[in-house]
C-alpha cells in the first residue's frame, strides 16, 4: 500500500492551474460550435462531401462531426466548417 501512495505523489510537477480551464472553455466552444454544425447540416441543401469539399477538409473530419467525435476535430476546423456552410446558407 505504501508504494502506491508513493507512485501517486511521485508526479515531479502539477500542471498549472489555468489549465484545466483552457481546456475547459476549448471543449465549450467545440461542443457548441459542433452543435450549431451539425443542426446547419442537417437543413443544408448541400450533402456532407459537399460541405468538406468547400471547407478543404477531408469527408472523414465530417462523418467525425456527425458521429459525435469531437475529439478528431481542431476547433479551427469546426470554425471553417461553420464559415463554409453559413456563408452558403446566407443570400448572396
């Protein structure tokens, strides 16, 4: 038991405390950012390889989005993604 506790400690520095809430606040803007996406895809007249195609992205980083796979996903990537399909949404 004691070299358990030992390993537990044995981190040789704590991250710093700010963060945790970058990350935080990061994870908030891509989630809403992937819900706004995924609700603009879903009433666009464009299909999925479209969408990817505007946006430069491969169609694998858009089956991610709609499978829920925030993770494969740069919040740069969710910004163009949302560029791409609000300005095709918008009259011209």
């Amino acid at each position: 038991m004691s070299t358990a506790r030992h390993t537990a400690y044995a981190e040789p520095i704590d991250p710093p405390r700010s963060s945790p809430d970058l990350d935080v606040r990061d994870l908030e803007q891509r989630t809403r950012l992937m819900r706004i996406i995924t609700r603009l895809i879903a009433v666009s007249d464009l299909g999925s390889r479209e969408i990817a195609r505007r946006a430069g992205l491969p169609m694998q980083k858009i089956s991610d989005l709609l499978a829920g796979r925030l993770e494969h996903l740069s919040i740069d990537e969710l910004r163009q993604l949302h560029r791409t399909i609000d300005s095709q949404a918008s009259p011209h």
